[in-house]
C-alpha cells in the first residue's frame, strides 16, 4: 500500500512510529491517540484487509504518515528485511511498538505439544527476534523506545494460562535483560503488563464486559512511553493485585483454583 502525507509543518516534528502487530485491539487503540498527535506511523499485521482499514482510519484522525506492511512476524526469516523496510519508509524511528501475540487455548496446549509450542514461539520466540534488530538499531544511535505488550499472567503460572503466562514471563525477563543492558546506551525499555482488556481477542472469554476499556489503557500506555517509565500495570490496580499473588506461600498458591 503506498504511504500517504499531509502538507504542513510542526514543531517539534511528528514522531515515527513502528507498529508490529498493529491489528491488535490495544495497539490499534493506542494508535488512535498518535494518530491525532500527527505521528508518523508504519503498521505491521499479517490480515492485509483489516490492516487496510486501520491504516485509512488513523489517516482521518490525522497522522501525518502512514505506511504498511503485510507480515506473519511468526517468520523470523524476515525480520531483518522488514524492520529494514520500515525504519526507511519512516526515514528513522522514534519509538518501536510491539504487539504481537496470542491467547492460544490452554487446554489444547496441555494435550498437544504443538499448540503449546505455537504459543511460546509466537509470545517469546518472534518477539525476541525482532527486539534483537530493533535494540541494536537504537543503541547504535543512542535514541529510541522500545514499547512491548507483555501481561499481568506472566508474573505467576496459573492452572487457567499457565501456558500464556509462561510465554509472557518469559518475555518479560528478557525485557528487564534487555532494559539493564541498553538504558545506559540511551534507549528505553517498556514493559507493558496489561490485565484483561475488552478487545476482539478478549470477546469470547466469560465475563469480558468487565475487563478493562481499551481506550483507557491506551491512554495508559501513551503516559508511560511520554514519561519513560519502566514497567507499566494497566490498569494500575493489578500491580499491588499481583504483588499479593506473587507472594502467596506455594503450598497454599497450588490449591487455589486460579
């Protein structure tokens, strides 16, 4: 799809933005609010009609850029080739935006080796490829934001997830690697730890209408990277919600019916 842009200045300029995944509910949200902020933005997902869509939405609400790409980030082969085509399309990057992932199914995962094996590669595997190119790209100009969608599951296995939650555990320990090791080389790493969210992917999960609003947690997320924090709860009461349930003694942790 050709890029589009819009005639005029701004001071400061517009912020490039590399989406990955950026069909997601969260991440489409959260591109929303650049898009009113006249960020320039590339957006990655593998569904080519959904992504069109996306694509003319946020041009209406005023980004000053738009570019995209049709990828399965599950292909590791190519990340190099894609980020590539992204950072010059944007002609740079300010901030890269990861949020790619599945729920997966739990039980199919517990009988089926491969089901489990999806989730992790998807979750962990892809993830850790493309923020491997992306951290050597900003730290080899000392500038970037590395924002990535993690979860509030990874921080203890539970009997209903377990298989989700490890992928995103997983994720999460290589962000705070990753964080140790670039923060002196001026770049920024965001961990992003969302509980339940209405979104498509949420939809089917009993009692969904109560799990947090979307635009909210965008809103959320948006403050953080503005801010440069490290890890963001969202919404803010699952962090003292998981405080407790990480320091539930095992011999009582393993009966509970989570």
């Amino acid at each position: 799809m050709s890029p589009t842009r819009q005639s005029g200045t701004s001071n400061p300029p517009p912020r490039k933005i590399l989406v990955l995944g950026a069909t997601s509910g969260i991440a489409e949200a959260t591109c929303r609010i650049w898009a009113t902020q006249g960020a320039s933005l590339f957006l990655v997902a593998r569904n080519a009609e959904k992504l069109a869509a996306v694509a003319a939405d946020l041009r209406t609400r005023g980004a000053s850029y738009v570019d995209t790409a049709v990828a399965d980030l599950d292909d590791t082969d190519t990340h190099a080739e894609l980020l590539a085509q992204a950072v010059n399309s944007l002609t740079g990057m300010d901030i890269a935006y990861l949020a790619h992932g599945i729920l997966g199914d739990q039980a199919e995962a517990e009988q089926d080796f491969n089901a489990a094996a999806q989730i992790i590669y998807t979750n962990f595997m892809a993830p850790v490829s493309l923020l491997t190119w992306l951290a050597n790209f900003c730290v080899q100009r000392h500038a970037g934001t590395l924002a990535v969608i993690s979860s509030v599951a990874g921080d203890r296995g539970r009997k209903s997830n377990y298989l989700y939650g490890s992928s995103k555990a997983g994720l999460s320990a290589f962000l705070a690697g990753l964080r140790n090791r670039v923060d002196r080389e001026g770049v920024h790493v965001l961990s992003i730890k969302p509980g339940p969210t209405r979104t498509a992917m949420t939809a089917a999960m009993p009692n969904s209408e109560k799990f947090a609003d979307v635009d909210s947690v965008a809103e959320s997320i948006v403050s953080a990277i503005d801010k440069r924090k490290d890890i963001l709860y969202v919404p803010f009461q699952w962090q003292p919600i998981m405080f407790v349930i990480r320091n539930i003694p095992e011999r009582i942790f393993k009966k509970l019916n989570l």
